[in-house]
C-alpha cells in the first residue's frame, strides 16, 4: 500500500543536463552501419553513455582539461581518443574495428532480461522505463510484470515467474540478497518493492538459469547494482496526494551522501476515492534512507546503504473462518536494511569484491488472534575474478549468512504456539565464461550450500551457451539447477527437510538491431522435492514434484515513432505441481496461461510532457471450490488493466519541477484474483465464499516534484530522458 515509490522519479531526467561539457557523436563500424549499445566514457570516471539505436551518444561532464575517452563494444577492438575539455561541445565521429571475439562483452541472453544501462549488456529497459511504466506506479516489481514470463498478481503485488510462487524469486543487491524486498501486508492487499528504480544503475531480470554466484532462488533471481557516485548536489521536496517526501544530495570531489525522508497517508486518499474495505486507520508508514559512496582510490568503489521504515494499518478483515463476516484487524510492520560493498582492482587482472548486508523485520498482526513474526539476518560474501586472457574469466567466491526467526501465534481456541529457527548458512561458488570460437561463448558453473537448520548439503551445476551471428543476433541454451531452503512457515512443525529443487532448461532467440528488439524463449522447468503439509497434523515433508513449460516472447519498438517507444510482451505457461496440502497435481492458483502486457511511452517537447500507457491482460487463474468435487476446477475472470501516466516539466519559483499523474485500470474493469472460502460448511451445507479483489477499481496519484535551485531547460531533455 506504499505508494512513495515516485520519489525522485525524474529527477535524473536533468542531472546529466547540468554539468560543463556535453560530449555528443556517432559510433559505426568499418562499414558506416551505427553501432547500438557501445560504451562511451571517460577513463577513469564516470561519466559517459551507451549508443543509441542510431550509433549516437549525448553525456555531459565536470571534468576539464586533457581527457581520454575510451569506446568499447562487443566483437570490437576498443579505442581511446585524448580530448580537451573547455567547455565547449564536442561533435566526434567514432569508428570501430571488428575482431573475432571479445570476452568482456559477452551477452549470454537465455533466460536473462537485462534492465538497466548497463554497459556491457544488451538494453531492454532502463530505470527510466521502470519508473514510467503506466501500471507500475515506479514500483520495481510493477514494472518487471510486463515482461515476458511473469504472471501479473494483483493480490500480493510481488514477482510470479513462470509458474512459480513468489518466494521463489529472491531480490540481490549489490550482490548481497535482500530477505524482505517488500513493504509490510496482509494477505491479499498488494505490497510494493521498497527500492527506488533510481538507485540502480544496472537491474537484471533473470526468468531462470541465472549465474552460480547466486543461489536461494528456484525460478527467478532479481539482481540490482546500485549506481556509482551522485552527478551533483541537489535539494529535492515532493508532495504527493498520499503525502511527501525531502531529499538532500551532497556531492563531493570522490564522495557523495544522499539523505531523504517519506511519509505517506492515505486517509487523504480514501476520503476521497470509495474504498470496497472498511478502513478504521488507513495505512501510514514513515521510512528514512541514507546512501553514502566514495572512490577509495583510482578503481576501488566503496557504498553503503541503509532504509528504515514503519507502517501501520487497520480495518474490518474478512474473518478466515467465515469470509463473508467482517473483524477487526491491525497491523503493525517495521523494516531495516543495510548493506556496504567494496570493489577494488587489484591489479594483475584481478578484481575484489566484498560485502555485508543485514535486514530486521517484524510484521505483528492483531485480530481475535494475535501473529507476531520477526526475521533478522546478517549476510557476509566474497569473491575474485580474473581475466586469464582475453577468452577466459574466472570468478569464484564464499558467502554466508545467520538468519533468526521468532514466530508467536496465539489464539482464545489454540492457545500460543511459538517457532523460533536459526540457520547458519554457507555457500560456495566457481564460474568460467569463455570464448570457445569467434562464434561460441559459454558459461559453466557450480555452486554448493549447505544449510546447518535442515542438516543438507546440494551441489548445483550450471551452463550456458551463446551461437553469435553476424547481424547482431544470436541463439543460447541455459541449463541449471537451483536449490532453495523451505520456508521458514513450512517448518513450524519440523525442520526434517530436504532442500527444494528446480532443473531449467531454455532456449533464445535474440535480435537487437536499429532501435528493435525481438527476442523468444522457449523452456521446461522440473520440480522436485517440494514441500507437502499433512492437513491432519501439520507436518511437513519433501514428496512434492511439478513442472512449468511454456513461450515468452518480447518485442520492442525505439525507432518506428518520432518521440515513441513501446514494447510487447506475450508469455504462454502450462505448469502443474502436487505441494504443500494439494491432494493432487494441479495447476495453482496464482498461474495465468496466458499473459499480455503493451506498454507505450511517449515525449512530447513542445508541451514539455512525457506521456504513458499501459494495457495488460491475464487469462482466467484457477481456484479450488470445495462446493465443486474437481480439486482447482474453478476459474477467475480474465484480467484487464489500462493504466495512464504523465509528467509534465516547468520551473516553479525558479525551481526544476515535474508535475506527476497517474491512474489505474481507468476503464474500470472488474478485476478478481480468486476467492476465499469458509473452512466450514453452514447449515445449508455450503461453503461460503467472498471474490478477491483491489480495494477499490482504479488508483490515482499526484505528485509534484522540485529541485531546488535548479531549473528546467526545454532543449537538455531529449527523448532518451523520457
């Protein structure tokens, strides 16, 4: 129900913008064809860009003096040119040699959807599209929804990858995971991932056969890396209809410290939009985020993180014994988080990486019975890489983590029950990429855990394979095994348990050329040893099996329409599996067959707008009515959503300001992700029901935005701001 996420949402639309010297021009090839995603930077900064569809790059700079731009691109001898900064704008024209093969701009693209500007992968989306994705509302996981192989999931709000649950995709950062990447709920009241899109400098999507450095994640791993030093100093006030924001940027010579502060109400909100929930205390929260960076020499980069927050709701809730009955229910949530990483090139061609990370979290709800549930954990890694040569990297590492959970749960009827675990958790990692010829790259790993709570120990192989043609497309195949500890509410009873398994096989095509993207995968994923519940007793064991099959497909469109970009996505999903209490194998309830999503986004510069549109459809999700005789033989509505957005830059007071609208689901369509039955029959001998649904059709925001002292220029936005 946070609805902060928009904080800063355009504020990185100008920050390049300001600085002293813009430095523009056009990268080809020996044949004069441009060339798309080559990197353009300053050595030993960090200022630069990536080619646009057309071969064209446009940064600015605060540096001054005699420089060396480098320009490097997969498959292409790198070059480096001395410049002169004065001040003045520099046009270049930048010619690249082809060679046979280049390792450190290897693209292994099954499986993988890279999300983020990062250099050295092929760009789908960037954080700017995350934040203007219509239906999305800035929300990470929002965004991540309308690409290919995620099942939309209005009631949780989290990420459903290819027919898994949502404790199967794991959020990293900075290569540390984040146990709690939501904010604090109830069941079927949607969360937000509490990280701002802007944080991030690069955002991999993977739907499966991630690297070996990762682990803990049976379909799908999210993996953020935070962006470098801030560009400048800036005072940032946001106002929203839901309540507010300050933030303060200080930027120093090789350091930089961000502090903000949200607080959000939606009392405001709801007294103004009917809400189908009756509200006694609409949801609150109030968080605080610090950020601090610093170069510690040429090329070691230290940063630190830290959030806090706490949220706080209640209302008439369906009563779990009899849903169509209202009780009330409170609920309190508090979330910390920190995390520090150091990167340092040690010279000789190695590369250190360290980290630590911890997370506390509580989630305390009080209804006729009281759960109180708190998580600590604190996380350590370490790893190296090397390049032998330019066709072999290695990199390998160790990690471990002690996480705590304390649950109490008490009841007029049950009494108190408590369940307190404790894990001591390491792992272990190896992974080789290679150039096998000037056509065929690959990547093959092997991770081992062992998890002292459950006394197991896996070994999990990876692989991966990339066929590069000429025009720059290219065909891979990914395998893997991944490993993931059960939930801790699966082992209330027991902690006799094996660890959870999935095998992925997947094959991709993809083709990004001219401002077009087109990419298809097609995959069979193989469940094992999944977690099954005794109804009768509780207790838990590892007889579950199931699989997951399907076809994602993605295409995007930069070059078609002046001052236009849009892509599309389809996923088709066939899955089934016999877990937790399911007396058979069937498809679950969170599992769509189908799922569309177009997301349109458009800069208008004579009305100083930018403009977006989201339009997303789900088939009909399956549920289990116990008045029916066929387990899970019910099915949902079939989901649509067309969301809007739009944000419009001027200068207020002499101040940069964006001016911010949003709505959701503005036809109003009916939307219903399930229902919730009585566990008992009453006295006609029926099971009652109530549809779950969102609190209310459609969801709209205002925000307005300033930076202070700062002001807006119509000609340093362009269309790749938006």
């Amino acid at each position: 129900m946070n609805r902060i996420g928009i904080l800063l949402l355009v504020f990185s639309f100008v920050q390049s913008g300001l600085a002293q010297t813009r430095i523009k021009g056009l990268v080809t090839d020996n044949h004069a064809e441009p060339l798309v995603g080559a990197n353009v930077f300053l050595d030993g900064t960090y200022d630069g860009a990536t080619t646009e569809a057309d071969g064209t790059f446009d940064f600015q700079t605060d540096e001054t003096g005699p420089q060396t731009l480098l320009v490097t691109y997969l498959g292409y001898d790198s070059i480096a040119m001395h410049v002169e900064l004065t001040g003045q704008p520099l046009d270049l024209r930048l010619k690249l040699r082809e060679k046979a093969a280049a390792l450190d701009e290897i693209v292994i693209s099954a499986g993988s959807i890279e999300a983020a500007n990062d250099r050295k992968k092929a760009v789908v989306l960037s954080p700017i599209d995350i934040a203007l994705t219509a239906s999305a509302t800035a929300d990470i996981a929002g965004a991540i929804a309308t690409l290919p192989g995620v099942t939309r999931n209005g009631e949780s709000g989290r990420i459903l990858v290819r027919g898994g649950a949502a404790y199967e995709t794991k959020t990293f950062m900075d290569g540390m995971l984040v146990q709690k990447p939501y904010s604090n709920s109830v069941d079927n009241l949607p969360a937000r991932n509490r990280f701002s899109p802007f944080l991030f400098k690069g955002t991999q999507f993977s739907t499966g056969g991630y690297s070996a450095e990762y682990g803990q994640a049976m379909s799908s791993a999210l993996i953020l890396n935070t962006e470098d030093l801030a560009p400048q100093s800036t005072t940032g006030v946001t106002l929203l209809s839901l309540g507010g924001g300050l933030a303060r940027t200080k930027r120093w010579d090789n350091s930089s410290l961000s502090l903000s502060g949200t607080y959000t109400n939606l009392a405001p909100y709801f007294a103004l939009v009917k809400q189908d929930l009756d509200w006694i205390a609409p949801p609150q929260s109030l968080g605080a985020e610090a950020v601090f960076r610093t170069k510690t020499s040429e090329t070691g980069m230290l940063k630190t993180y830290a959030t806090g927050s706490r949220s706080f709701m209640r209302l008439q809730y369906p009563d779990p014994s009899n849903p169509i009955e209202l009780t009330p229910l409170k609920m309190r949530g508090d979330n910390v988080y920190a995390n520090v990483s150091y990167k340092e090139d040690l010279g000789h061609d190695w590369i250190l990486f360290g980290g630590t990370a911890y997370t506390y979290f509580e989630n305390a709800v009080d209804a006729d019975f009281s759960n109180t549930a708190t998580e600590q954990s604190v996380q350590t890694r370490l790893a190296l890489s090397r390049y032998f040569t330019n066709r072999v990297k290695l990199k390998f590492g160790a990690e471990y983590w002690r996480n705590g959970f304390n649950e109490t749960y008490a009841d007029a009827n049950t009494g108190t029950f408590n369940t307190q675990l404790r894990e001591d958790f390491t792992a272990g990692f190896a992974e080789a990429e290679m150039l096998l010829s000037a056509r065929w790259a690959g990547r093959a790993g092997i991770r081992a855990e062992h998890s002292a709570l459950i006394g197991k120990t896996n070994l999990a192989p990876r692989l991966s394979l990339a066929y590069l043609f000429d025009n720059r497309e290219q065909i891979s195949f990914a395998f893997g095994r991944f490993y993931q500890t059960p939930e801790n509410e699966l082992m209330r009873r027991n902690t006799n348990l094996r660890f959870e398994s999935a095998d992925h096989y997947m094959l991709n095509y993809q083709r990004i050329k001219n401002g077009l993207t087109f990419r298809a995968e097609a995959y069979y994923k193989q469940y094992h040893d999944l977690v099954k519940t005794d109804p009768a007793t509780f207790l838990a064991d590892n007889r579950g099996k199931g699989y997951a099959r399907g076809l994602d497909v993605f295409f995007r469109d930069q070059k078609t329409f002046r001052n236009a970009d849009y892509w599309i996505s389809y996923s088709y999903l066939d899955t089934k599996r016999d877990y937790l209490d399911f007396p058979v194998e069937a498809t679950p309830h969170f599992a769509s067959k189908h799922n569309f999503s177009l997301v349109y986004k458009k800069w208008m510069p004579k009305l100083n707008t930018a403009f977006g549109a989201t339009y997303s459809y789900a088939s009909g999700r399956p549920y289990n009515d116990p008045n029916e005789e066929v387990f899970m033989n019910g099915r949902t509505a079939d989901y649509h959503d067309l969301s809007i957005n739009g944000s419009y830059l001027t200068n207020i007071a002499g101040h940069f300001t964006v001016i911010y609208f949003s709505a959701t689901n503005v036809p109003g369509f009916k939307q219903t992700f399930g229902y919730q039955f009585s566990p008992n029959q009453n006295n006609d001998g029926v099971y009652q029901s109530r549809a779950i649904q969102p609190p209310a059709r459609r969801f709209f925001l205002i925000a307005v935005i300033l930076s202070i002292g700062q002001q807006y220029n119509a000609g340093e936005i362009t269309t790749d701001d938006i």
